[in-house]
C-alpha cells in the first residue's frame, strides 16, 4: 500500500490496518519458521514496511501543527587543547 493512500485514512482505520498487518506478520514468520515455502518470499519484508508506513502516518496524525518548531541554531564550541587550555 502506497504511502499517500496511507495519509488519508482515519485514525481507526489505521488501528485496525496495523493490526490485520501484525496478525498476517505472526503467521508469515511462523510459517518461515516451520521451514515451509510461502508463496511470496519477500513477503515479510513488505508487510514490515507497511507496518512502518502506518506507524508513521498515525503518528503524523497525532502532531499537531503546533509542535514543529523550527530547530535553533547551536554556536559551536571552543576546542581545548589536552591541558585544558582553550583554543581559537
């Protein structure tokens, strides 16, 4: 699933996306550990990524605007020498 169709759902939707994907997770690593051949091979990885994918949109979702800030700009610090004594 695309991350942009991931975006636009609601907060309940994404809950119960992450957990039919983590239900799914579950059965495909029990299957690899039995040692029996899935369909898909990759098919852990992908659903993993649309774990993150979902785990980000939610948390988009519960940010509001006003928690961005705009990071400060952090002076750089003298260097010491090994005696302790400050250097330009």
């Amino acid at each position: 699933m695309k991350f942009k169709d991931l975006k636009v759902l609601s907060a309940e939707e994404l809950a119960k996306k992450r957990t039919e994907l983590e239900l799914e997770l579950l059965k495909a690593r029990a299957q690899s550990a039995r040692g029996t051949v899935s369909k898909n091979p990759h098919q852990i990885l992908g659903i993993r990524k649309t774990l993150a994918q979902i785990k980000s949109a939610e948390s988009q979702k519960s940010q509001t605007p006003a928690q961005y800030t705009k990071p400060t700009k952090i002076s750089p610090k003298k260097r010491t020498t090994h005696g302790g004594i400050t250097k330009s």
